[in-house]
C-alpha cells in the first residue's frame, strides 16, 4: 500500500513538473532558465515516465516497477544536467 503512495505521488509530480516544461516548449510559459533542446527533453522524459509509471500501477498493478519508473526521470535528468553542465557554453 505504501508503494502505491509513494508511485502516485511522485507520478504526479513527474507529470506536473513534465506539463510545465511542455508549456515552456510551446511558448505557453516562459520560466524555463534551460535551453529550448534540454526543456524538450525534459518534458518528454517526466511526462513519458510519468504517465508509464501510472499505467504500471493502476493497469498492470506492478507497483515495485512503477517505483523504479517513477524515480527514473529524477535520476536520468541529474545525469542529463550534469552532462549540459560541463559541455555547455556559459559566457
């Protein structure tokens, strides 16, 4: 029962922070400090694992998995900044 928490909320999280980077991708918001590239990849890897993590659990009931799923934009994207990070040019 606590995995199935824990994957809703951080499902839910995933999907309102990767809505927030689509809008910023459309020109909707502008409160992205990112590039357009890196904005787009976010929105698609939160709201894409998002929305995977939900299915694993309401759909298939695979809550461990979904778990997984749902923290993996987390750790995809601090590896993906961290890359930007040392490769981008900041003057």
């Amino acid at each position: 029962m606590l995995t199935k928490i824990l994957v809703v909320l951080i499902s839910s999280v995933n999907v309102y922070i990767g809505f927030r980077f689509f809008l910023n991708v459309i020109h909707v918001l502008d409160t992205s400090k990112y590039s357009r590239t890196a904005t787009a990849i976010y929105a698609v890897v939160f709201l894409g694992m998002g929305v995977l993590a939900l299915y694993f659990s309401f759909i298939r009931a695979e809550n461990k998995t979904a778990l997984w799923i749902g923290v993996g934009p987390w750790i995809f994207i601090l590896v993906f900044l961290l890359i930007n990070m040392l490769t981008g040019d900041y003057k």
